[in-house]
C-alpha cells in the first residue's frame, strides 16, 4: 500500500482554493460591481495562506499547523461570508 502525504495533499488544496478565491474576488469586484473594500478585507486571509503556501510547496515543506489553520480559518470565513460582507459594508459606508 502506497504511503500518501496527506499533509501535503491538504496544503495544496487550501494553497489552489485560496488563489481561486483571491482572483473569483477580484473578478467580481471589477466585472460584476461587487462591493470593493468589504471583499478585499474578506480576501486578506486567503491571500496570506496562497503566499505561505506557496512558499511551503517551493520548500516541500508542509505543517499540519497550516492545514488545521486554513481549514479553521476557510470553514468559518465561508460560513459567515455573506454576514460579515454585510457588517463591513455598513461600517465603511
């Protein structure tokens, strides 16, 4: 039976996920007229994983600290997304 890397596995996805994030976040921004500073800030936190993840898969290096972070941190901003695009819209408006 073949050994598999699952934290490498992980760390790849979040790595693709956050960079398809980033740049859905930006397209809606500038094709679709999406609210700007509420989506950038939302967009911060999957930025930061695709530069250290990137920097991870360069080095071949991978951390379950980093898999457990970015699942915790991508499971809750999905969640509340909608919610917290609403709450900075009104704050910044």
């Amino acid at each position: 039976m073949p050994k598999t890397n699952f934290k490498a596995i992980i760390s790849k996805i979040i790595v693709f996920y956050s960079v398809f994030y980033v740049v859905m976040k930006l397209i809606a921004i500038v094709f679709d007229g999406a609210w700007a500073l509420p989506n950038l800030i939302l967009a911060i936190p999957f930025l930061i994983f695709a530069i250290v993840g990137g920097l991870l898969m360069k080095k071949e290096s991978f951390s379950w600290i980093f898999v457990i972070v970015g699942v915790l941190v991508i499971s809750a901003v999905r969640y509340y997304e909608a919610k917290w695009v609403l709450q900075l819209h009104e704050y910044f408006s």
